[in-house]
C-alpha cells in the first residue's frame, strides 16, 4: 500500500473512532443528565429534581414532602411568569422574523416562511402536549 492511501486510511480511521468516542459519550452524558430531551411538563421536572435532592442529600420522608410543596409553588410562579412574558416573547419573536425577512429577496423569503411556519407548528405542538406526553415525539428517533 502507498504510503499516502495508508495515511488516509489512517485519517479516516481516526476520524471514524472520533465519532464513535463523541456518540458514545454524549449518549451517557445524555442518560446521566436525564433531561436533555426536550421540554417537558413541570411535573416530571419537579420529580426529576425531588429524586435527585433525596438521592444526593439523603432527605428524609418530611423533607422531601416539604421540598415536595416547595417545588410546587416554584413551579406555579414559573407558570405564572411564562403567561406574563409570553405574549412579549412572542411579539419580540414576530418583530424579528419581520426584520429577517425585510432583508431577503423574494425566494428566500418563501423558504423562510416555511421555515417560520414550521416553527410555528413545533411550538403549537409542545404548548399543547397533553401532561404526561413529555418528550414523546422524540422517542422515536
């Protein structure tokens, strides 16, 4: 073998064992983290973090009710905060897209609006996932 296929051959060894190392890892990061799948409903947040408190403080069944209420009316002031900013968030996000599109020329801006529709159709989706449903379109994949 030429010694320049064999440094290729090495090349793309490499690099194949370099996706490799990357796609395991981030698999196990993934599976440690626990909650890198997306949104999901406050609920399954809230155990999330109850488990993870009790697990690593070794909290015991008082505390953990009590951390239990806690997280609940944490939750509840986040909801309430989203339904306040909201409407601002997405008036930012419309204003945006407006200035975005002002600066392309007629294709691009057709190819946008699809890009933008489906966006739309995403967020319409998460905001109404039925509880409990959490992460299910991404399971899958």
């Amino acid at each position: 073998m030429r010694p320049r296929a064999k440094g290729a051959l090495l090349l793309l060894v490499a690099f194949g064992l370099g996706i490799g190392a990357g796609t395991l890892g981030f698999g196990v990061f993934q599976t440690r983290a626990g909650w890198w799948r997306g949104p999901q409903e406050p609920e399954h947040v809230q155990q999330h973090v109850l488990a993870r408190l009790t697990k690593d403080l070794g909290l015991r069944p008082d505390q953990q009710e009590s951390v239990k209420g806690i997280l609940g009316e944490v939750g509840q002031e986040f909801s309430r905060l989203r339904e306040e900013f909201g409407p601002r968030f997405r008036e930012i996000r419309t204003r945006s897209r407006d200035r975005i599109r002002s600066v392309l020329d007629a294709d691009q801006q057709a190819k946008f609006d699809k890009l933008a529709q489906e966006w739309e159709r995403r967020e319409s989706r998460r905001r109404d996932r039925p509880p409990g449903s959490a992460g299910t379109e991404r399971k899958g994949r």
